[in-house]
C-alpha cells in the first residue's frame, strides 16, 4: 500500500540526513501516490520516508506515524488482517487512538507486547519501527515476502527502501551487477538472501532485523515454513475439506477490509474462481473482475473467466493483448520488476492491474496456492522421478510426459539417472529447482561469457542444495514434492512470483494486491496435509477443486491447471524491432557482460527463421528474453540510472514532491505535469 526508504546510523560518528535520503522516496512515488512524509530523529540517528496509497483510515492514516508519547515513530507498507479485534483489545487495555489505521495498531501493540509483537501479526507487510526511548530500530517483513524491502549498509549507515531503485537513487550506493547472483539467476536459483544488484540484499522473509543503539544488528525469524510440520495432519479428508472452506473463507473475509473499491484477478483457474466465490458469500457489494484476454486460443482464459464472472454475478472487465501489444510497455515493467524475465508475462501483468487501477484501489488474487497447495505439473513431475526406476515408473514418467511439455514449467529432459547424481549417497530429498538448474545449465555453458561462469565455483544445483541444507537441515529430509513445495515457496514465490507477478505490477500502478491463500490459517493447514490430498494422479489442488464443485459447475472445478505465461506473439515485436536491435546488440550484450554476444546474435537470427509452431522456437524465446531482459536491466539500472529515474518517474508517478529545508523540513507536495 505504500512506499518506505531512510536511513539508519550503525557508527557513532554516523548523522543521517533527510535531504540526501529525499532521492530514495522520490524513485518510488509510484508505490504512495496520495501523499507523502518524512522525519528525521533530533539527534540523526534515523531519517524515516514514507510514500502513501491511502487505504485505510484516508484522511487519519499518514505517515511517518508517531505514538501518543512521540517516543515511537514507524513507517509501515502493508496489511494487517483483524487489526480491528487488536484494536478493541488495546482499548480495552487503555490504549488511546487517534486514528483508526492500522499503523497505529502496530504502534500500540509493540508498547505493550515488545519485539514479540511481530510473532502474531497477520497479514503483509513490511516495516521500520524507531523506539527512541531504546534507541533501538526494528526492521521486519512477512513470512512470504509478499511486500518488499530491502537495505545496504554504506559508510556507517544502513539504508533501506521498498525497491532496489530506492536504494540505488541514493548518492553513496555503488551501481553494479553482483556476478554470482546474476549466474544463479539465468539457471532458475532465486536465492531469497540476495539481489542482481552489489551490496543490495532483501530483508529475509519472515525476518526481523533489530538494531541496537550500538548499532549492532541481529536477525531472528519470526514466522517460517516448518518442514517438520509438513504431512502432519490426522484429521479426515472431509475434515480437512471442512477445515480448508471455513479458513479460507475467513481468510478473503479479512481481506475485504477498507475504505475504498475492491476488485479481483480472475483468471479461468480454480484459484481465482473460488477467490470470487468466498467474495460473494462475504459481501453484497458489486465487484468488478479483471482478466488479461490472449488473442492466441491456447492462452486464451478471457471466455472461461467471463462463464465464472457471469455466475458469481460480478462485472468482467476484460485487458486484451494481442500480436505485439507489449512491446511497448516491456521497458516499463522491467523498470518496475528489477528482475531477469524469461516471459512477457510480467508485463501483461502490468497492463492488467493498469486497467484495474481505473476502478479499484484493492485486488484480491490467487497467488500462493499453486506453490502451497501443489499445483504445478513440476511437483508431480518430481514425485515420479523421485521413484525406483523400473517398468512401471518408466511408464507413468512417459504417461505424464504425454501430456505435460515445457509450456507447463516442466524439463522434459530431467531423469532418474539426473536425478540420482544430484542426490549422491545422502539418501536425501532434491527439489525439482536443483534439477531445473543442473539442465539449464548445461543448456546454456557455451552461451554464457567465461568470466561470468568462473565467478562461480559450484554449479548453481549444488548452491541450491547447500543453502537449503544450511537455511534449514531438516528440510532435506521431505520427499521430493513437498521438498519441491517448500523451497519454490521459499526461493522463487518472494524474489519472482509475488515480486514480478505481483506487488511490482500492483504498485507500479498504485494498487494494492491482497493474498488469501498465503493466510497463514490457510497455510498451516494446507502445509500439515499428506501429499496424496495436494496432488492425486493427475488432479492437482484437490482441496481447492472439493470447495469449488459445491458452488460452480464441473465444467469450472475440473478445469485443468494453465501455466500462466504470455504467447510468444504478445511481445514478438521484442525480437524483431528497435528494443532488438538496442538490447540484442553486441554493444549491449558486452556491456552487461552475462551472455557471448556472438552466441546471442545467432539464436536471434535462428529464431527470425524458425516456423512459429516449431517447439524448439519456445526454448529460444525463453533464452532471448533473458538475454535482452538483462542487458535492459544493465542500461536502465547501471548504466543510465539518472535517466532512466527520470524518464520513468515522470510516467508512473502523479506527485512531485519538493522539498524546502531551509524554511520548514517539511513536505509541500505538488502535482507537475512533465
């Protein structure tokens, strides 16, 4: 719902200064069009900015917010679900509101309960709460990362922002690629302890960084994923389907929160289905439903999502994308992404939630069930290698292979034998992300430039494994699809699926994405089933599927899972016309220094040739859009980062906020037309 950046000083000759952090704000407006704010401790030891999208409490809610006795001050990005029972709760205890945000919640219960406080909040968020009494400065984030955040630590200072461009505005922040981390990203490794970007990491998931007044830091976790808790249920399937109905309609009940319109992503997937019904039975307000309308029929939703929408009684809304429509928006979301995509998905995206921002402020989705409740065809995929190789295992792989390709995130090429070299002697689990990693790998060894390949000293499968092993021992120990389960929850929902597919595309046009699925009522429950009531057979999400056939026809809760991908046609512009011939160049593939240029300029020119319905033309668009997504990301980021905040700030953000601190040190904020 907003955008948060400052400074924090970790040395004692250490002052931090709000006009030097005023760059880290004005980068990411777009995130808190509706106002903005700022403070600064008298003796400058922490500078707090905050940009505002104004949810809850409109007119109250401003920030930074500061306790009623001033010696607390938080800047807060967010969602706190049920903070209204906390709310009567503090009363009760003598708390005095001044608003009625949920900031101040935050506020309140950590005058009461401590750093503790964070272990029991639901909902997501990140935030930087000062206790100046203390001196003390909390930094924390939810369990799955759903909002950023992140920090550097430069000359004595800590500093910290929603995005990366937040931090790469300031003037003391080195810009430049972090070789090992750019190597694990082209094979698929999303390590969630770092960034693309040197000297830049995310605040871990379910983490919370306390700094004392020594400014010593120390990191605990506040909520996980507990392996040691998966497949623990006892309980009936029919137990655990009554279970799953009343938590998760809890869970979109709380989300429907707020003192603005609320819309939904609606997909023709049972996710966003059921997400849509749990929003009828909560409310009898109208709601309005948005889905991204593919020409191409293989990736059409647009006809089953309007069958769904015309059911719950919502109105379809609909953001078509036909040949060559995202071109032009490509540049745009990789600004906001920050990220390597594989995909033009991201953008559409970002086109989608433009369209939704025309009416609503709020958007339900769907996100986090696949990832939680097994429903990609790669967890199956991983349970059948993961068997004796013989006969019967033989012919089940080939079953499923019949009917599962690339197209539906699988490698085709991955195998008992790969996978047994993977797993060694230890006996132990390997999740399908390591064997997604060993293939490309190799796929691309002669397409990678040699001094990127040397900067790592182990292939990017054994990285993933050893962190695992070093994040959380005992999670080696699952079978391979609740292993393949848990790291994709841990590694690539936080830095790809919720960040490129979600909050950035959300933000990036001042809206708000909320999350049921990832409630953690939802979640613990789906995480404590066996894996026989995630996946069975060829049925995927069978909990989602039993919920939904009570409230739609068959033709909605049997529809077989679609991997959410754009056509090759979307964005086919991008190999072709000026973004090419600029980022596929071998100027801009030597200046990032990721891939051979020779190699880049030969697949392109074989890609031009390729008839379109050629299965090996998908591989090489997916290679191609990583090769011109990162040589993009190294021009807007690194090379031309002052103009590219320029040109991007003046077309995502509608406030332009100024600041005078020779008169007041307070904000004046003014609308400027570029």
């Amino acid at each position: 719902m907003c955008g948060i950046a400052g400074e924090i000083a970790l040395e004692k000759n250490s002052q931090v200064s709000l006009e030097r952090a005023w760059p880290m704000i004005n980068a990411i407006l777009h995130r808190g069009p509706d106002g903005v704010g700022d403070w600064e401790e008298s003796s400058q030891r922490v500078a707090l900015l905050h940009s505002r999208l104004a949810i809850v409490d409109i007119t109250g809610g401003q920030q930074p917010m500061h306790g009623s006795a001033g010696d607390v001050t938080i800047v807060f990005n967010g969602e706190i679900y049920g903070f209204e029972h906390l709310r009567e709760e503090l009363e009760k205890g003598g708390y005095y509101f001044r608003t009625t945000s949920d900031t101040e919640v935050l506020i309140a219960l950590y005058l009461r309960d401590g750093s503790g406080f964070v272990d029991h909040l639901e909902g997501e968020f990140a935030f930087v709460l000062y206790d100046g009494s203390n001196q003390k400065t909390l930094i924390a984030r939810d369990r799955f990362g759903v909002k950023p955040l992140f920090y550097s630590i430069q000359n004595g200072l800590l500093l910290f922002g929603s995005e990366i461009k937040s931090l790469l505005a300031h003037p003391m922040t080195e810009r430049r690629f972090e070789p090992e981390a750019v190597f694990r990203r082209i094979h698929g490794v999303f390590l969630p302890d770092e960034t693309l970007f040197a000297g830049i990491n995310p605040v871990m998931p379910g983490t919370m960084m306390t700094i004392d007044a020594k400014g010593q830091i120390t990191s605990r976790q506040h909520a996980e994923l507990n392996p040691e808790v998966a497949g623990t249920w006892r309980g009936s399937r029919a137990q655990a389907e009554d279970a799953f109905e009343e938590a998760f309609k809890s869970a979109v009940k709380d989300r429907l929160h707020g003192d603005v319109d609320i819309g939904l992503y609606l997909s023709g997937g049972v996710d966003s289905i059921l997400t849509g019904a749990m929003m009828r039975e909560n409310s009898t307000k109208d709601h309005s439903a948005y889905t991204i309308g593919f020409d191409e029929a293989a990736y059409a939703e647009a006809e089953d999502a309007g069958f769904a929408a015309s059911k719950l009684g919502f109105t379809h809304k609909i953001e078509g994308v036909g040949n060559g429509d995202l071109d032009g928006h490509f540049a745009r979301s990789m600004w906001h992404s920050e990220s390597i995509a594989v995909n033009t998905h991201g953008t559409a995206k970002l086109c989608l939630s433009g369209r939704a921002s025309k009416d609503v402020k709020v958007i339900l989705a769907g996100e986090g069930a696949d990832e939680i409740h097994g429903g990609y065809a790669y967890f199956r995929h991983a349970e059948l290698l993961s068997t004796v190789e013989n006969k019967s295992s033989r012919k089940a792989l080939k079953e499923f292979l019949k009917s599962n390709s690339s197209k539906d995130g699988i490698m085709p090429t991955a195998s008992f034998s790969g996978r047994k070299r993977l797993a060694g002697n230890a006996g132990l689990g390997i999740p399908y992300s390591a064997q997604r990693a060993n293939i490309v790998e190799s796929l691309l060894y002669g397409l990678v430039c040699p001094e990127l390949r040397n900067a790592s000293q182990t292939n990017t499968a054994g990285q993933l494994i050893d962190w695992i092993d070093h994040f959380n021992p005992v999670a080696r120990r699952l079978d391979d699809m609740t292993l393949s389960r848990y790291t994709i929850a841990i590694t690539d929902m936080p830095n790809y699926n919720l960040s490129f597919l979600g909050d950035r595309s959300e933000m990036a046009n001042g809206i708000e994405g909320r999350l049921p699925y990832l409630d953690k009522r939802v979640v613990d429950l789906l995480w404590q089933l066996p894996s026989s009531y995630h996946v069975n057979g060829d049925q995927t999400k069978t909990l989602i599927r039993s919920a939904l056939a009570k409230r739609m026809p068959s033709r909605v809760s049997n529809r077989y899972k679609r991997l959410f991908v754009a056509p090759g046609s979307a964005g086919q512009g991008l190999f072709c016309g000026d973004m090419a011939r600029q980022y596929l160049s071998k100027e801009a593939t030597e200046k990032a220094g990721v891939f051979r240029p020779t190699a880049v300029s030969a697949l392109r020119q074989l890609y031009l040739m390729l008839p379109e319905q050629m299965k090996f033309r998908h591989a090489l668009e997916s290679f191609l859009m990583t090769a011109i997504s990162i040589n993009l990301l190294y021009d807007l980021f690194i090379e031309n980062f002052d103009s590219s905040l320029k040109t991007f700030c003046s077309t995502t953000g509608n406030v332009q906020v100024q600041k005078d601190f020779a008169l007041s040190r307070k904000i004046r904020a003014s609308v400027v037309q570029h």
